[in-house]
C-alpha cells in the first residue's frame, strides 16, 4: 500500500516535443499570462526569499552579535563561536553525537532498509504486512518514537531491563551519559531503516526484470547480479538516500527532545540551537553561531556530494 | 525507464533542506512565537456584563493544569462578584509560557501575567517590561512580610510583582517509616549523613533523587550552599557577583559528593513524580523537594506526610535559610488597561483571592498574612509556620539567577558532576568562565 503512490506518480521524462508545446502555448497566451505567471512564480519566490534567504542571512549576521530579543543588539564579531568552541561544553558532545548519528544511520541504517527492501521485493509470503511493520516508525513522530522508547528503557519500570532479569541491579539506559545515546540510536535505525526500505522498495520496483534475466542469462549469480546490475541501476534512488541520511542526521532534533531535552549525553547541535534561542534563555547571537555552524555543516556535505555527482554524470 | 521511480522522492529532499534551514534560523523565526502563543490561548472569559471599558482586565496564564486552573477561574469569578471586573484569562501550557516569555512580553502581552518572584522578575523589570505597581503596594503593603516584599522589588527599587503563594523547599519523609525504625530527624550535616548509613544497612534508599529534567538538583546545591556559606554569599553567587571558582563553593561539591552515595542511584534517568513514588511506596526514606511533591500522595497518605529543614553545616548560619518559591504576578508593559490591571493585583494579593485559591490546593501557602489558615492541611500549616520563622527566603536557583545561566549552563554542568562527582576542580572552571560571559553580556 504504502509503496502504491510512489510507484504511480511516476512522471514522464520530459522530452523536447514537451518543452516545445509549452513555448508555443507561452506566445499564445502571452498577454493574458503573464500576471497569472507573475503571481504564481512571484509568491514562491518571495516566500523563497522572505522565509529562507532572509532567515538565513538574518541568523549568519545575528552569530556576531549578543542579544536577547529585547535590549539593543550589541556588535561582539566572533566571540560567539570562540566561546562555542573554548567553553561550551555541550557543543563538542554534541558534534560528536550528531556524527555518531551520520554514522550509524550511513553504515546500519541504510544497509539494513536495503536489506528489507531486497527481501520484500522477493514478493515472500506476508510481504504487504512485513512492509507496513517496517514501515510503521516512519509514520509515527519521533517524538511518539521517544516516547515509547522510555516505556522500553525506562530504568525503573523499563521492559528492557525485566527482560534481561536485571530486576535488582537496572541499567539506566537513558540516564547513564555513556550508553544513553546508543539506546537512542537504536530507535533512530529501527526508524531510519523503514523510511530507507520504501524508497529502495519502490526503485527495485521500477528495475526492469528483462535486466536481471539477461544477467542470469549471463550466468551471473544472484549476488553478482544484485551487485552488478540491479544495484546501478538504483544510483538515484542511492543519491536520495544518502542525501536523506545526510539530513536526518544533521536535523535530529525530536527524539532527544522528547527523552531528556537533550541533555546529559543526548546533545545534538539541532537542540543546542534551540535551548539557546527558544527557551527562556533568549541568547539568540549564542544560537545563531550554533546554527550557523550546523548550516555550514549540512551545506559542505550536500554540495560536496552533489558536485560529485553532477562530475560523474558529466563523464 | 528506472529513472522514473527516483523522480518522485527527489522532491523528498527539498523538504528536507527547508526544514533544516528553517531549524538554522530558529532565530529568526522565533519572533513570531507571540501570534502563536496568543493563538493558543484558550478564552475562560466569564462573560457577561460588557460595562465600562476599564472594568475589563486581560489575564495570561500559565496555570494549565486542570486544577489550578478551575482554581484561578474561580478567583476571576469572586473578582467579577465582588468587583465587577471582567478578567479574560488567556491561558497557555506552563513550559511554553516561560520559554516564550520574552517575546510574549514585547509582542502583545495581556495587562497582567502570571510571574515568579526574585531576580527572575528584576530581569524583566530591568528591560522594562513590566509596568512599576508602588500604589499597589500601598494598598496591600501591610499584610506581606519584609522578606516577601523584598522578593518584589526591582533592582531599580520599585515595586514590581504581587506575591499569591509559595512553598518551601525541605526534606519530606513518611512519619510512620521514621516510628517503624526509630529514626530521629537529624539537626546537623553529621546526624544526617550517620542516619542516611543507618538507613541503607536497613535496605532502603536513604534519599530519593530525580534530575532527569534537570532543575531538580539545583534544590540539593540551593540547600547545601545556604546552609554551607549562607544565604549572603548564595544569592551573591547567583547575581553573578561571586566567582564559581571560589574555594566555599568547591567545598559545597566535596559535601554533596560525600552524599551522593546516599542518593538515589541512576537519577539522570528519573523524573521526580518517580523518585516522589519511592516515597509513597517508603522505598525512600526522604526526598529532597518542595512541598509539591504531597501531590504524588493519595488523600488517604497525606497525614502521613511530613518534613525537616535541611539539617546545619555551619553553625554560623544553621538553618536560618528557607527556599519557598514564590509564585504571583505582574503587569506587562504594554497594559492596555493599566488602572484595571492595578485593582486586579490589589485583589490578587487580597487574603480573599487567596483563600479561593488554596481551597483547591494541598500543598502551597497563601503568600497574604491573613490568608485563612483554618483550611490548610497538616503539611500546609506546618510549611506557613516554617517559612513565616525563616530569617531569609532564597527563590530557587534558577528564580535567582540568570534564566540563560541556570538553562545552558547550570542544568548540564550539575548533571556532569553527578555522572562523574570526582573532576569538580575542571568543572566549576568552566561554570565561572561561562557564568562570566553570561553576565557581563547581560542576558
């Protein structure tokens, strides 16, 4: 079910007959057009502008400064991120984290919402329930995530430590700084994993099955012929998911909010942003530095992937 | 061909990258918090008589929870009998109130708002947001304490906020634990620390602990601050006047370090509704909290509920110290009926707004020296007896001192310490470095 709309909205590739009908409605309808055009070009664009081009640049300019959103904000050119990086100690815990987190979703995530998507695609018995059980977390917010991830790891009335019969000596998985975001992350993937499986389930979908006859033709073997040529043929769903692993590493922000707001072991700079900025703290130049630093973050690993991507193409 | 299917989740990431930006620019966007803050509040308006324009007075709340908030509808409702004032209450959730409170304040706040005593309200005050109400204290000046006019006044001098009640903070424990094994309440720090070792060979926890939000061991360092080096240098510390690196308060970490095996362990993990569990269920032997913590008692347990001031460290100053919160209000700046707001404190801080007030509560104390004590249970009376004999009332820490310091600072530094209590040299270095930028920037 959950894989039907992606599948059906599949758009044609657009090809030069397309474009060119377009252009010659264009002159047709010229006059009458334009504003309609201007209207609903212009409203994006200025929303575009307005919401996160301005925002943005807004926040860059508010890093250099110390304000609180009432008194007149006041000049302090870098001190923000050198007292970032010198004395906050959250920050560093929270890099760290926020690499933890691109690392397992990159390295166990992925991999593992491959794995079910390869598995499902094999149309075994009971696929359609499999697929909504893997699916289920990606719908549910990660708040909920988090939520029912205190149920389970609770130290005092948690499932997890009655199931290991540590009844009278508890692990605080959530309590303890050292284990906590490990257990955090264990939701994360049980999560990530369905979100990755549908988007590799719908693209294995879409493989044309004269593909992987031709290989075993070939006499390839189903891992030959998963690797060399089903695999490939995926690369854009590849650069979706590894640009989406990218993002949801760098955003997560909800989880942690919801189990201890992010705090003792479970910093993330999305959260940093936040207990600096929207809290009653108000040290809004602090925050920004904070977020400009996740920006430039998120920005150097997209670009750097997609330059890389586009340079392949080119080849 | 399998080019389509990517197509479709290509525009996945578009969402994504807005999202992120947006999050980066938490700053800007968070100025139109107030729209949505005034959004949610929910109209309790009682209605009726349109009158006069000045007979009608806007309220913002954050008494959220169902009981007190039937309880402030109730005052409104006396105010309209008895006054004839229309009070629309605006009442948003308690967290958000205080995390939106600064733009809450500059963006269209309503005449009078619900508000914390202490250096949490001169910071307002001192931004000048919040309107001088000296003529109300004219009115109702005689039947508060010195120690709780003290807690409304500005740093400017002037009057700011009308105290409606407080609660102490001390430690609780069940009467009929402490009869069962003969324990007796301990006077000083070394009494205390023999009866925690006597009550964890009898297999209990000598006392409950909860941090897992963070603010509630800032009670523990309050208690032991105070009692360690006086209220004097507490609250010189928490305006940012003493130094984090100043040998007295390394001493008050060597002292709870001492005590934290006495603690509760795995506290980091644990909200205090749980730890005040262990103490209905006397798997706790005392609890170090507020008087709210008989909430988590049925009807049934409370007369078995009792307390102890914090026991003497020094001598000097023994247990003088009392922190009892007080909770109250104050007029926004931009009040758009400022004579009606006035003659809504006036009656606020009247012994008859109160006493409607605490019908509905069974743990806070009127703040109104005449506020009826005939209706207070056990715990309440003996709370208005402990806080009306304290030489000096501290707020809390985090009502004391700055709100950005006690969030982003104190909040993770405590709880490092009570991960690893051996590296305190290391920590409160950091807290002084981080504690001056924060005040010398002012905010």
């Amino acid at each position: 079910m959950t894989s039907s709309p992606l599948t059906a909205e599949a758009p044609a590739p657009q090809t030069t007959p397309v474009r060119g009908r377009r252009r010659v409605r264009l002159r047709r309808y010229g006059r009458r057009d334009i504003p309609v055009l201007v209207v609903l070009l212009g409203i994006p664009v200025l929303l575009d502008l307005a919401l996160i081009w301005a925002t943005t640049v807004a926040s860059i300019g508010l890093s250099f400064t110390s304000y609180n959103g009432v008194t007149a904000i006041k000049w302090v050119g870098l001190r923000n991120y050198e007292q970032i990086f010198t004395i906050y100690l959250p920050f560093w815990t929270a890099v760290r984290n926020n690499l933890l987190w691109l690392g397992v979703l990159g390295l166990v995530a992925t991999p593992l919402g491959l794995f079910f998507a390869v598995l499902l695609d094999k149309q075994i018995r009971f696929t359609r329930v499999y697929q909504s059980i893997f699916y289920m977390p990606v719908v549910l917010s990660l708040a909920v995530v988090g939520f029912i991830a205190q149920l389970i790891y609770s130290r005092d009335y948690g499932v997890l430590n009655s199931l290991l019969g540590r009844g009278s000596h508890p692990i605080d998985w959530l309590g303890d700084s050292k284990i906590n975001i490990w257990a955090v992350l264990v939701a994360a993937v049980w999560r990530h994993a369905g979100y990755v499986m549908i988007l590799y389930l719908a693209g294995l979908k879409a493989v044309d099955p004269a593909l992987k006859e031709a290989a075993v033709i070939d006499g390839a073997n189903e891992r030959q012929t998963f690797f060399r040529v089903v695999f490939p043929t995926l690369r854009p769903i590849n650069i979706i998911v590894v640009v989406i692993t990218v993002i949801e590493a760098l955003r997560a922000f909800d989880i942690v909010y919801a189990i201890n707001s992010g705090r003792n072991g479970l910093e993330l700079l999305s959260v940093l942003v936040t207990a600096n900025i929207v809290g009653e703290a108000s040290r809004i130049g602090f925050g920004s530095a904070i977020a400009v630093i996740l920006l430039a973050t998120s920005i150097g690993f997209v670009i750097a992937y997609l330059t890389q991507i586009i340079r392949e193409d080119r080849q | 061909m399998s080019r389509s299917p990517a197509d479709r989740p290509g525009g996945l990431p578009m969402t994504s990258r807005r999202s992120i930006l947006r999050g980066a620019l938490a700053g800007a966007s968070a100025f139109a918090v107030p729209a949505a803050l005034a959004a949610c509040g929910k109209s309790d308006t009682g209605s009726g008589s349109g009158g006069s324009t000045n007979k009608n007075v806007t309220f913002g709340s954050n008494y959220s929870d169902d009981v007190p908030k039937k309880a402030i509808a109730d005052v409104m409702a006396k105010m309209q009998s008895d006054k004839g004032y229309t009070v629309k209450v605006n009442t948003v959730d308690h967290n958000s109130f205080q995390e939106n409170i600064t733009r809450y304040l500059q963006g269209s706040p309503d005449d009078v708002f619900t508000w914390f005593a202490g250096f949490r309200m001169q910071y307002f005050a001192a931004q000048g947001l919040a309107t001088p109400i000296d003529d109300v204290w004219q009115t109702i000046g005689a039947n508060y304490s010195d120690a709780f006019k003290k807690a409304s006044t500005g740093q400017d001098g002037k009057m700011y906020f009308v105290p409606f009640y407080n609660y102490p903070w001390a430690l609780f424990y069940r009467k009929s634990v402490f009869e069962a094994k003969g324990y007796q309440i301990p006077k000083t720090i070394d009494e205390f620390k023999t009866l925690c070792a006597k009550i964890k060979t009898d297999g209990m926890v000598p006392i409950g602990f909860a941090d897992k939000d963070g603010w509630p061991a800032f009670g523990t360092f309050d208690q032991l601050n105070m009692r360690m080096n006086g209220y004097d240098f507490h609250v010189a510390l928490m305006a940012g006047k003493q130094s984090w690196t100043d040998p007295k308060v390394k001493n008050v970490f060597d002292l709870w370090a001492g005590l934290l095996p006495y603690h509760q362990p795995g506290s980091l993990g644990r909200t205090w509704q749980d730890a005040a569990q262990g103490l209905v269920s006397k798997q706790s032997a005392m609890y170090l909290l507020g008087s709210f913590v008989a909430q988590q008692f049925q009807p049934a347990d409370l007369p078995d509920l009792d307390f102890f001031a914090f026991p003497e460290v020094d001598s000097q100053y023994g247990q003088d110290a009392v922190e009892a919160p007080i909770d109250g209000f104050m007029i926004s700046h931009k009040a758009k009926n400022v004579a009606g707001a006035k003659e809504l404190l006036k009656f606020l801080g009247s012994a008859d707004a109160q006493n409607v007030y605490l019908k509905s509560d069974p743990s806070d104390v009127g703040a109104n020296k005449q506020a009826d004590a005939s209706g207070y249970n056990a715990i309440q009376k003996k709370a208005a007896t402990f806080i009306g004999e304290a030489k000096q009332i501290s707020q809390f820490l985090d009502r004391d001192s700055n709100p950005t310091f006690a969030s982003t600072v104190a909040i993770p530094a405590f709880q490092q310490f009570i991960n690893s209590p051996g590296d305190i040299d290391s920590l409160l270095k950091n807290v002084d470095a981080q504690a001056k930028s924060i005040y010398a920037a002012g905010n």
